[in-house]
C-alpha cells in the first residue's frame, strides 16, 4: 500500500504526490506534543539499531550512552541540516529509520507542516515504530525494501538515509528508489562514515587479539560514494560532522570492544584495555573517539 496523506491512499507508484493540497497541511492545527514525545521516546529508546561494522558501533555509542554527550550532538546536527535542506511545507522520508532515534531526540523541532514517513526492511521494527508513533499525526510508519520502496513517484521533498548505503548489497537499487520517490529539486541527505571512523577502536585491539583486522571499512564511504551519487543527482556535496564521542566510563569503552570482537577479547585483554581507557580518562576527562562523519547532499534532477 502507497501511504499519502491521513486516510489516503494511492496506487503503487503513482505519480500523485503524497499530498497534493498544500494549503490542508499548513491549516492543520499543531498538537500538543509533550505526551507524545514521551511515549515515543519511551518505545524506541533502546530499540534495535540493525547496522553492521562501523556503522553499528556508532549507533550502539549514540544509543547506549548519555544523550547529552553521545546522541544529541550526532542527531541534533543531522536535523539541523534537514531543516536547513527541507521546505517549511514538506513530506519527509527516513529510509532505514531503524529505532527511529533521529526523530525521538528531534521530535519537539518537527515542524507545523511536515509530514514524516519513516520506513524499514525490518517487520519487527516497523511494528515497534508504528506503537511508538501512536498518537503522534504527522508521522507514518510503513514497511518495505529499500530496493522498491512501496511510495508513490516524485512523493517527498527530502529523502534521508542514516548510515545505510553502507550495509545494503547494491546501493545503486536504493539510490534508484530515491531518486525515483523524490520530486524534482528535492533533496537528498545521506549520512556515512570514512575509513578513519572510531579508529581508537582499532589501536586498543592491535596486539591484543590475535588475527585481528581494521573494523571493516564499508564499500561506500565518504571518500568514494560522490561519484554514484553524481551518476543521479546534482550538486553532490559534502557536509562534515566534527564532533566526536566523548566517553567517560571505561566499562563502556571495554563493552563496545566487546561488541566488536565477541570472545576473541579475553578476560586478561579486558582488563588490560580497562586499565589503559581509565588512565586516559583520569587524564583528560574522557575518552575520545573520532567521528569520521559527514552528510552527501545533493538534487533530484
């Protein structure tokens, strides 16, 4: 089923935009917000966050971690720069939405009139999304392959993908469906990393785990995905995120590590890490890891 607009709905595929009568979104009347945005917190705070690699210990930090130092830097910048790239009447498509994360910390800043969707491979979160959402008017959830998404053409004014070109087998079937979905002069925003991503991770486990190699370094990254992009859309460019993620506990750091190698960290390698990681944070406060991060933004032709 194609969503449009609240009670809509439009055949697959259908060159119709999702809501054709801009006037009806901009008198729709705001709702209060504060007991919605709880509840949505509450049901996607600690949700399942499908990533593999690099990409899967970032959001495993931004999820896990205070998100005064860890999450709100990372998601409270990406919705700047959706703002930045959105028109103030919009539809707004997620691809990958996974724990919804990006919406939780942003959801009191959506503005009047937007309409959200946000759409996942996975049935078990979309259905934890669409409970999550309940209550909250402008946001729909639906479930789909990201390869044909179940959208109507040239439907949204903004596509964003958090760190997903990275884990699909063929990104260029993903990169077709949002160029397709997009109108022309939308935007698209797709957040990556670069090789040099988390690379402290790397430094702790060299020596200590025997056969270990670089956390995998993923086929599209910020140093390679311009000319794909490029091949659909234009005025590709990149926009940096320089924070990093501060950590302050050393029993958080030794988990990820955890997260990273499994067993091949043994008890005596733990310790020694914890040891290591705590001595840098009796020094400096915390410890830090590098955010090679940025957002692709570019134009549907």
């Amino acid at each position: 089923m194609v969503f449009s607009a609240p009670g809509q709905a439009l055949p697959h595929r259908s060159r119709q935009t999702l809501y054709p009568n801009h006037s009806k979104v901009v008198a729709t009347a705001r709702p209060e917000r504060t007991g919605t945005m709880h509840r949505f917190r509450d049901a996607t705070q600690g949700g399942s966050v499908r990533r593999t690699g690099r990409s899967h210990l970032s959001e495993g930090i931004r999820a896990q971690h205070d998100p005064l130092t860890a999450g709100l830097p990372w998601y409270g910048w990406l919705f700047d720069r959706i703002l930045a790239h959105t028109p103030d009447v919009a539809a707004v498509l997620e691809v990958g939405a996974g724990a919804g994360l990006l919406w939780t910390y942003n959801y009191d800043r959506l503005p009047m009139a937007w309409w959200v969707w946000l759409t996942d491979l996975s049935p078990d979160v979309v259905t934890e999304l669409r409970n999550a959402v309940d209550g909250a008017p402008q946001v729909t959830v639906t479930q789909g392959e990201f390869a044909d998404l179940p959208l109507g053409d040239s439907a949204f004014d903004t596509v964003v993908a958090n760190h997903l070109l990275e884990v699909l087998d063929d990104p260029s079937q993903a990169l077709g469906e949002f160029e397709r979905v997009l109108r022309p002069g939308g935007s698209i925003l797709l957040a990556a990393d670069g090789p040099t991503h988390l690379i402290e991770l790397d430094r702790l486990l060299a020596g200590r785990v025997e056969g270990w190699r670089p956390l995998e370094v993923p086929r599209y990254h910020l140093g390679n995905a311009t000319t794909a992009l490029a091949e659909r859309f234009a005025g590709v460019r990149l926009e940096r995120f320089s924070e990093g993620f501060r950590l302050a506990d050393a029993d958080a750091v030794v988990g990820l590590l955890g997260a990273v190698c499994g067993a091949q960290l043994s008890a005596t390698h733990s310790r020694e890490i914890r040891a290591e990681v705590a001595a840098v944070i009796e020094r400096d406060g915390h410890f830090h890891l590098t955010t090679d991060t940025g957002l692709f933004v570019a134009t549907a032709r």
